[in-house]
C-alpha cells in the first residue's frame, strides 16, 4: 500500500487572505509572550522593534 500526497493551490478566494491571516496569528501569538516576559503592551513593543529593524 502506497501513500499518494497531492499538492493542491489555496481556493483563489482565500490566496489574498493567507498573509493578512498570517499576520494576525503572528501579532497574536508573539503579543502574548510580550505580556508574558514583561507585561508591555503589545503595540508599543512592535512599534519599537520596527523603529530598530528599519531605522
């Protein structure tokens, strides 16, 4: 018995919404050990991380 994966495309409907999805679970998931390690908010903490990264 053999075991065929297929690799099919997102439906066109969902392709411009995988990177805005993408994003937000990211926002999501780091903004929660942002709290975790110091109890900053979120927001100012990405704002600052992108003044350093682009700055």
């Amino acid at each position: 018995m053999t075991l065929k994966i297929e690799r099919q495309s997102a439906p066109r409907w969902l392709q411009p919404l995988l990177p805005l999805l993408a994003v937000a679970i990211t926002f999501t998931l780091t903004s929660a050990f942002v709290l975790l390690a110091g109890g900053a908010d979120p927001l100012s903490a990405y704002y600052y991380f992108l003044l350093l990264l682009l700055g």
